[in-house]
C-alpha cells in the first residue's frame, strides 16, 4: 500500500474523529457521504477483532507510517521494558518528523515530513532527511538557516501549541528533545492495548 496523500477529512470521517488535527469540515458533517451517510454511521456494529484493526489503522493513518514500518515498530516496543502499546507509541513519537510538528515547525505531520525529506531541517546540527529516524533525549532539532524564512514554517510557528517534553526557541528555530513523554501527556486519542491484542493473536 502507497502512503496515503488524499484529502484528510475523508479519513477523518472513515474513523469518526478529526485525527489530523482541527478539521472544519469534518465539524460541519462526521458522517460518511451520501443520503444514507449519517443512518450508516448510527447501525453500524464492530467485532473485538474490527475495533482493533480500526484502532491500528488509525494511528497508522495519524502518524504517517505503513504496515511494514509500523509492524517492525511494534515487535521493538515488545523487545523493551514496560507495557508493549505505551513504548510503542513512545517509538512513534519520538520519530523526527514528529518532533518537527510537536516543535511547531509544521502544522501538520505530513508537512513536517516534507520539511524533512526536502533537508530543512537538522538532527544535532547535521541535515537529516529521514522522517523515521529516532530522536533521543537531549537530542537537537533545528531549521536550516537558509529555510527559516520559509512561509510555512514562519505561520506554524507563530500558531504552535508547545508541549512539556520539548524546549523551543521562537528566535533561533531551535528545539531539544528534552524527555519521552509520559503515557498521559500524549493528546491523540488512542487506545493503545486494542493494538497489543490484534498483534497478540
């Protein structure tokens, strides 16, 4: 399967929850289209077995990342210490091109994938255009001197919101990876353990 480009509100309302972020169609119909789009949403019933493949498929959709990378993302989660679904979605969000977007560097992940595969931004002061690579406590990210007057990165940062476990400067388009977050300082909506029981089968 190629990675997802098509419109956002779509799979917003395949899922029932704007997933991407603020979404203002979604907002004015959450419902799949057509007639009979809202009566669907009301009758429609899940297995154990379809909530959980719907809860993979949503924070797969929500990160950017494909069956492959996520799977192998999840067997290292399980080869470490502490509850399997929690490391996994600590992997995830400690991918660069997640901590661009949680920096404010770019208003949405796939944006901030961009950033990264077009070499604006650095990895401890080296150009880095892997979007998977993994960033670690104390870890710098920053935008290239030569894209800071980009348009996209000036408008995102000016409307970021700023979390916890990142230090940002406004000035220098510099942050650090200051810590994991805990499970709880994670704002998505996710149910990691419906993950852990469809890969457990």
């Amino acid at each position: 399967m190629a990675r997802y480009t098509g419109p956002s509100t779509k799979i917003a309302r395949k899922f029932g929850e704007p997933i991407y972020g603020p979404d203002k169609y979604f907002e004015k119909r959450n419902y799949a289209p057509g007639q009979h789009g809202a009566a669907r949403k009301r009758g429609k019933k899940s297995t154990d077995y379809g909530a959980q493949l719907k809860e993979k498929q949503k924070v797969k959709y929500m990160y950017g990342v494909l069956e492959r990378q996520f799977r192998g993302t999840y067997e290292k989660a399980s080869r470490m210490a502490g509850q399997k679904g929690e490391n996994l979605l600590f992997l995830l969000e400690s991918r660069l091109d997640n901590i661009v977007y949680r920096l404010g560097i770019a208003p949405t992940r796939a944006a901030a994938r961009q950033l990264v595969l077009h070499k604006h931004i650095t990895l401890n002061g080296e150009v880095c255009n892997i979007p998977s690579a993994h960033v670690k406590a104390g870890d710098v990210v920053a935008v290239r001197e030569r894209s800071k007057s980009l348009e996209v990165i000036q408008n995102s940062v000016a409307n970021a919101t700023r979390y916890s476990w990142l230090e940002f400067d406004a000035k220098t388009l510099t942050g650090k990876f200051l810590n994991v977050p805990a499970r709880e300082e994670i704002p998505e909506n996710i149910n990691e353990q419906l993950i852990v029981d469809l890969y457990s089968k």
